[in-house]
C-alpha cells in the first residue's frame, strides 16, 4: 500500500492535478487476516463485490473500527437492496431503476443515508449492466430529485483492450455536467490512467493483495 500511494503521490504532483483519489482496498475472496494488515495501518476504505461476503465479513469489523467505509462494488441486485443498505456506506453500482426505488426505500425504512454512484455502460456493452449515456441525464434526475438519493458521482468499467483514456474522459465530461464531484474509475490494470483523467476512488485489488484464487 505504501508504494502504491507514493507512486499515486507521484502522479498527482507531477501532474499538479487538484486532488489525490482514495485507494479502496477491494478484498473479494480475501480472509480478514489478509486484510488486517491495511485496517491496522489506518486504511479505511474497502470494498467487496457481493453483499453475503461483505455480511460474513465486514459486520463485526466495522462495529469495533467506527472509521471504516465499506464499498459495494459489484452487481447489486435490487432483491439484496436492503442489506447493502445496512452494510454498505457507498454502492457503486446503482444502474437501473428498480434498484434506485429499493435503495430509496430501504434508505427511509433504515434512516440511513448511503453515497452512491450510477453505473454507466460508457461503451454500451451488452454484457454489462449501467445506464447509457443518452439517459443519464433523466436516470440522474429521477434519482435524485424524486427519490431524494445522495448520488456523489459516476462510476464506469471501460471496454478491454480499448482507448481507455477516451472512456475515462468522456465520463469525468459527463459528470461535469451533472455537477457530480465523483468518478469511480481505475483498478489494478488502468488506474494510473484513471488519475490523469480525475478519478476520486480506484478500486485497487489485485495490485494489493496479489491474484486471488477463485
């Protein structure tokens, strides 16, 4: 983690970018021994990808350790929108409407407030889930002038093997826009380049914590 910030350090400074995004440590299929080391150093961001893992995993943890943010970072399905509610203080998924009631409702029913991105499906791929660009604008309206949900920025999983860059900027673009102060973008493969396009969180699993098993 150390050098992972320096070198993150080192972007932004050459750069002379305006602000140095926050690593979340994604730990999917990884035990808290593993992780342990990060959440005794003072790191506080972490992510998962399922809502089950994050339950068995994170609950306790975060009952003793009041600082830690928990991220949902994968698939949320709106059947699991409650527990994410519970659990999870920021989702980066929220891509479709169904899911977006839910959230709202659950949010009431808690008395809980969670940040959230919108997916967006920047290359409008079949196989994955987000809003496209043609209607983000109303899917942003909706969410939050008539549900009332705190919606901080915009999160993408770019196209492989493409113009990563292109992507990045095209969705930093729209959440200028919508006067969204948050982009998810960047993980181990491509985040460096996510920083020089103004990424505010990168979610760092590989590079961290190693291959993963399963």
């Amino acid at each position: 983690m150390y050098l992972i910030k320096n070198e993150i350090k080192e972007i932004v400074d050459r750069k002379q970018l305006k602000l140095t995004p926050e690593i979340i440590a994604i730990t999917k299929t990884f035990a808290l021994n593993k992780i342990s080391p990060l959440i005794d150093g003072g790191h506080i961001h972490f992510g998962e990808n399922k809502v089950q893992e994050a339950e068995e995993k994170w609950v306790q943890v975060k009952k003793k350790n009041k600082k830690i943010k928990l991220h949902m970072v994968g698939k949320l399905q709106s059947n699991k929108a409650k527990k994410a509610v519970q659990i999870f203080d920021y989702i980066h998924s929220l891509d479709n409407i169904k899911l977006a009631q839910k959230i709202s409702l659950f949010e009431k029913e808690l008395n809980k407030k969670t940040k959230l991105f919108i997916q967006v499906n920047v290359a409008d791929e079949d196989q994955k889930s987000g809003i496209s660009f043609n209607d983000l604008n109303s899917f942003h309206s909706y969410c939050s002038n008539e549900l009332s949900l705190n919606v901080i920025g915009l999160m993408c999983l770019p196209p492989i093997n493409a113009d990563i860059i292109k992507y990045f900027d095209l969705l930093k673009e729209k959440s200028v826009n919508l006067n969204l102060q948050d982009l998810s973008m960047g993980m181990s493969s491509d985040y460096k380049q996510a920083i020089l396009c103004g990424s505010t969180y990168l979610r760092l699993g590989t590079i961290l914590f190693g291959q993963r098993k399963i």
